[in-house]
C-alpha cells in the first residue's frame, strides 16, 4: 500500500514539475528569447556588455 502511495506522489510531482516546464517555455517573453544573455543574469557576457555600456536586449 505505502509503496503505491509513493509511486503516486512521485509520478504527480513528475507531472508538476514537465508541466511547469512546457509552461514556461511555451511562456517565455520573445525578447529574452532572442537576447545573446537568454534572461541570464550572471554570467560573464552579461557583465561584459554591462561594463562596455550595451544592453543584451539590443535595447
């Protein structure tokens, strides 16, 4: 019985978490999709075009 139990939570949180995937990539802004940084907001290139004055958004 306890074994079903768990099969079931974990098959749900499995469900959850490819359906909050698909979601957020089928939602994802169009501008941050062709940006060189994707949204990021860390890495290296970001904070290269923040010191050279640029924006990754071609804005």
């Amino acid at each position: 019985m306890w074994q079903e139990i768990a099969v079931a939570c974990t098959g749900i949180t499995t469900l959850l978490y490819v359906g909050w995937k698909v979601y957020s990539f089928i939602v994802a802004p169009k501008s941050t999709a062709s940006s060189p940084c994707g949204g990021c907001t860390g890495c290296s290139l970001h904070h290269e075009l923040k010191k050279q004055k640029k924006s990754c958004c071609g804005s």
